[in-house]
C-alpha cells in the first residue's frame, strides 16, 4: 500500500480553495510571513481514516493470498498428476492437456494481478478521499492563525516544531473522518479508469 497522500496535490488544490492568485500571494509576502507546519503523512498514519484504510488493506491482501493459494495448490496437484499419468496418453491428449494447464495458468496470474491492481488504486480513492478532507481542515487553520504559508514538515530541514499545527490537524480530521472504506476496483472499473486517463492526457 502507499499510504501516502499527495502533499503537492493538497497544496495545489489549497491554493486554489483559498483562492490565492500568484498576484495575492506576492502581495502577501510584502507584509510579514506566517508559516505553518504540518506533517501530513504523520497526520495520515496516526488519523483513524488512515489506519482504516491500512487495516482493510491488509484484510484484503489476506483474502487475495488466501484465495489464491487454493487456486494455485489446484494447479500444482494437476501439474503432478499429469507428470505421472504422461505415459499413459497420447502426444494428442498429453498436448491438449499440457495446453489446458498452461492456459489456466496463466489466466490465474493474470486474475492475481487485476485483483492485486484493483486492491491499489482502491487505496488511491480511498486516500483521495483523506486528502479531500484535509483541504478544507488546512484552510480552516490557516485563516484562524492569519497563516500566509503552510508548509509539509517533510521539506523542513530544521526547526519549526513550535509552529507545527499537526496535532490540531489529527483532532479535526478524526472528527470528520473516521472510517473510510476500501473498495477494490474491477477488471471493467480498472480498464475504464485507464480509459479516462488516457484521454485527460
């Protein structure tokens, strides 16, 4: 799982919510500057919706193993008889059966991977979801404190712990959000996904 939310997004998509034009932050910046400071992947890992996003993530790895590990040991014990039965068949039938085998072999991993590709960009939504909650939470902050810059405490290389807003970040997201769920896309959703990402390029 990535469990990371996208800092630039959210910074980009606050701007924009504030409605700060290059012009107005230019301005801004004339006047005295109030940074703020927050960890945003520690805010995500620590909130209850980032840990329901992790807990169902796991669940779902589990079932996607689980499953698959009966499928596989299904091929496995056909693969060994085939091995012992060989002398008995045909070359037809031997083939045929050799040909069977492989194709529901592959078909079998390539189900794992969509399912294992579903499972991700589940995630994905699910943490758009964390990250759309963020935003306003953000711009809420910034405006009580008369804050003109809020920065990821991911590119501060020193200091700044007393204008680190986290924590009120983690109280106010847990208020709003707590459970967010995690469902894996299907084949048909993934392919339409990659459709409409193709054509926004």
């Amino acid at each position: 799982m990535s469990s990371k939310l996208s800092v630039k997004r959210i910074a980009v998509s606050l701007a924009v919510a504030l409605g700060l034009s290059l012009s107005a932050v230019a301005a801004q910046a004339a006047g005295p500057a109030i940074i703020l400071v927050v960890d945003t992947q520690g805010v995500f890992a620590q909130s209850k919706a980032g840990q329901s996003i992790r807990s169902q993530y796991e669940e779902q790895v589990k079932k996607i193993m689980a499953d698959g590990k009966k499928t596989d040991d299904a091929l496995q014990a056909d693969a060994k008889k085939l091995q012992e039965e060989r002398s008995l068949l045909s070359q037809e039938d031997l083939q045929k059966r050799v040909q069977s085998l492989q194709q529901r072999t592959g078909e079998f991993q390539q189900s794992i991977q969509i399912k294992q590709q579903g499972l991700q960009l589940g995630v994905q939504r699910a943490e758009s979801q964390v990250e759309a909650a963020l935003r306003p939470i953000f711009a809420e902050i910034m405006k009580e404190q008369k804050a003109t810059l809020l920065l990821d405490q991911a590119v501060v290389l020193a200091g700044g712990a007393d204008l680190d807003i986290s924590a009120e970040v983690l109280k106010r997201l847990n208020e709003k959000l707590a459970r967010v769920e995690v469902k894996a896309l299907t084949k048909e959703e993934i392919e339409a996904a990659q459709k409409a990402a193709a054509n926004g390029r």
